[in-house]
C-alpha cells in the first residue's frame, strides 16, 4: 500500500484497515507527517504539529483489542486552536495566547479521544475565530488549496485545507457565523454545524452560548457522520448537551432516505448573491428532482437576521473579551475591537429585542419544516476571494456595514437553531469549489445527512479531494 494511496482513501475505509488490522495508528501518522512536509507550506493548514503526544496515544491504544479501541479506532484528528488540548499550545490565532499550553483537554477532546482519535496538529484559524478569513499575527494566513492566491475562508479554513491536501481524513472545527460551512464552501469539503447540544464542549465564560457550537468537517458525507457519531453525546459538564440517539449518524447517512419536498432559495431573502454561485446553487438543488423530490423556491421569514446576529456576537465578545480589551488592547486586531465595543454599547433593550428576535426566527423556520424536509441555499455569497483581503466589503453591487454581514446567509441559519452543512456543488469558470447549504429542522441531523448523501451520489463530485496545492493561474 503506497502513502498516496492511504492519504486518498476516505476516512470509513482507512477505519476500516485500522479495524482488520492491514494498519496501525503508527502508520496513519508516519504518512501524515510525510503528506504535511509535502504540502503545508504551501497552504499553512496546520501551524501546530504534536506528533511525539500522538504517538504516545497511538501507542496506548494499540495495546487495546482492535474491537475496544472505539468508533475512530486510532485515526488521527486534527483539533482546531481554539479549544483545549492538554500539553499543546492553543493560541486561539493571537500574540496574547501564543505560548499557552493547558494542562487538560476540552470535554470534547476527551470525548475524542475516548472514541479512538487520535490527535497530531492544530489547524489554524483567525484571532478567536473572528472573521471568515483564515489569517492571524501568530501564524499568518491559511491559504485555499484550489488557488493559494485566495482565502480559504474561516473560522475553521485550518481544517478545511487540511482535509483538502490530504493532511487530514477527518478534522474538528467551529462554527458560530458559518465557520464550519463558510470554509467547507471555499476549499470543496463537507462542514456541518450541528444542534444546539450536539456535541457537548467544556463551557467557558458563559454556560448558554448556543450561537457557537463544535461540529466536523469531512471529504464526503458518510465520513462526516462517522465524525459526528465520535463527538456527540451528553456531558455532566455541558447542561445543554444532548444524549447519543438510538442510530448511528453514519447509519442515517447510509439509509438512502430521500426527502419528498425541498426549498431552495438563492439569498434566503435577506443578502446579495454573486451570480455564477447562485446559478451554480440552483443548478445543484434542481437536481434533487432526479431522486423524485419536488424542488421550490421558498424560504423562512429571516428579514430580522442582520440586526439580531450582530447585537448577539457582540454581546458574545463583551462578555468574553472585555478583560483583554482593558488589558491587552494592542494586541488585538481591529475587528475583534470593535466587536467587544460594538457589545459594551449595548442596552438591555437592545439584547431583549435580538432575543425575542431570534426565538421568533427559530420559530418560524420549525413551522416552515412542517411544509418542507431541507432548505437549501448557497453556503457563501462569493467564490473564494483573494487572501489578502480581510472579508467580503460587497457582492452584486451592495457594500456591507460591517466586516461580517457578507455572512447572513449562514448567521441567519445559526440564529434559527437549524442544523445545517455545506456540501461540494460544482465550481466556477475559473475552477473554484462551490458549496451548496443544505438545512434540516432543529435536530433533524439524521435526515439531514441522508439527503446531503443522496445528492452527494446525484453529483458524484464525492473524490474530488485531496489534491496537490495549485498555484494562482
């Protein structure tokens, strides 16, 4: 078996091979290391590398039975820098945090590794995940594989070029205003943003963050819910979080479930498209009709979105970052600043008003999934832009307010309390990777991830990556 040949494979089969025993985790890790010596200079995926610990896990593990070493059975993972992993540096992407190393992992971590994970790198991400661009002043910027002279958006854009270098077969990430599906988009990869609860995280500063949530990135949908069945569950530690359900994720994923009725909307009402991706959107939606869907255009009431999202992430950073703000002010980028001061002018009426704001939305997206299975819609408004620029300023015409509006049509899904992923569609003219956002009812993940397979096969884009990087054209 060649080392490209493992990097290829998805990551169902490599567990397969861990599982018969034609691999073992040593030799998962001796090939990533080879494939990132190869590959990540050219992208900047994954800045922090922790073999030595990996090794030492692999080792452990490899003293179990094969059938006792859980549902990942030795794959490694790579974890995104922003939460814990013990004895390995988590900068969260700033000169404040770049030489913080935690004592103890994040209850997700742990939840990992007791699934058989195996973890060897950080992969990287903006300054506290702010923005949907992968750069920061620890480790510079994330580059998009399919063209390294564009973003490989974010927060999660480590984990996304990652996966579509062949550095990584399953990858951790984030997602509070798209950040799993904005870079899924971007760098023609699988991102879900799970339920609220889903996957249970060690809280900190606030116990009722349900804007942010931890969630997996994959190459194609089955392994995507393989990863999600080895990070979901309840947690003591986490009140909000849900138990494991009775089938596997991987299980609904493989059912052949089709949904009978689909919405598709092009801007979900509230945001400007670029053209050539809502066509490009369009074009993949209509095609569910091949699996004997009935294909409409029709979208839930999110006209609040914009103004809701912004009053609760910068309520978000507020609580979060007010300390660093009076503290360590020159060390923050611009954006981040004015976020937490965007959150200290709050009123009370202001956030009383986003939160009945919200439940208004989320309600009206459960009555809207009476009607319909998915909701689908395009992942990010733009193709992959240049890396130099710090976000999206407009698109067809409009300029945004802000350094994050650019993101409505995922943010809007986020304050809707939907599950939702994005999934690899098609490409421009100039071949860059589109990813159409697919959404189900709260919680509904398992139908979700049925009818992203079924349109997964209908596309047969599934394979597309890992590639070698490409240079700009």
């Amino acid at each position: 078996m060649s080392h490209q040949d493992l990097i290829r494979d998805p990551a169902c089969d490599v567990v397969g091979k861990l599982r018969d025993g034609e691999v073992t985790p040593l030799d998962l890790l001796d090939v990533l290391e080879k494939r990132i010596a190869e590959v990540d200079s050219k992208v900047n995926a994954l800045p922090i590398l922790c073999f030595d610990r990996a090794r030492d896990r692999a080792k452990a593990l490899m003293k179990k039975p094969a059938s006792e070493r859980g549902l990942l059975a030795g794959l490694p993972v790579p974890i995104k820098d922003l939460i814990d992993v013990s004895g390995v540096r988590n900068t969260q992407g700033s000169p404040i945090f770049k030489d913080n190393i935690p004592a103890r992992s994040d209850i997700m971590v742990e939840r990992l590794e007791e699934n058989g994970a195996v973890v060897y790198a950080r992969s990287n991400t903006p300054e506290f995940g702010a923005g949907a661009n992968t750069f920061n002043e620890v480790f510079g910027a994330t580059r998009n594989p399919w063209d390294t002279s564009r973003s490989a958006a974010g927060s999660s854009g480590g984990a996304a070029a990652a996966l579509a270098t062949g550095t990584a077969w399953l990858a951790h990430g984030s997602d509070m205003g798209g950040s799993l599906r904005n870079p899924a988009s971007f760098c023609g990869v699988v991102g879900l943003r799970p339920s609220i609860g889903r996957v249970a995280h060690t809280a900190k500063f606030v116990m009722d963050n349900t804007i942010g949530v931890q969630g997996p990135m994959a190459r194609n949908v089955e392994d995507l819910a393989l990863l999600l069945d080895a990070m979901s569950g309840e947690h003591p530690a986490d009140p909000l979080s849900l138990p494991a359900l009775p089938t596997s994720f991987l299980s609904a994923a493989r059912s052949g479930g089709k949904p009978k009725r689909i919405a598709y909307s092009p801007d979900l009402g509230i945001t400007p498209v670029d053209p050539e991706v809502a066509a490009i959107t369009r074009k993949a939606a209509a095609r569910f009709a091949e699996a004997g869907a009935i294909v409409e255009e029709a979208h839930p009431d999110l006209s609040e979105a914009h103004e809701c999202f912004h009053v609760l992430r910068a309520f978000f950073f507020a609580v979060t970052k007010e300390e660093l703000l009076r503290t360590r002010r020159d060390q923050l980028k611009p954006e981040v600043i004015w976020n937490i001061e965007e959150g200290l002018k709050l009123t009370v009426e202001q956030i009383a008003r986003a939160q009945a704001q919200r439940v208004a939305m989320a309600a009206r997206a459960d009555e809207f999934f009476k009607t319909y299975d998915l909701l689908l819609a395009p992942a990010t408004i733009v193709p992959p832009f240049p890396v130099e620029n710090r976000y999206v300023a407009e698109c067809a015409g409009k300029k945004f307010d802000n350094y994050v509006q650019w993101l409505g049509i995922v943010y809007a899904i986020t304050l809707a309390c939907c599950p939702a992923l994005s999934l690899p569609c098609g490409f421009t003219a100039s071949g860059l990777p589109v990813g159409l956002q697919m959404v189900g009812r709260a919680r509904g993940e398992a139908r979700l991830l049925a009818g992203a397979k079924v349109l997964e096969d209908i596309l047969g884009l599934r394979g597309t990556t890992p590639i070698d990087p490409k240079a700009a054209k």
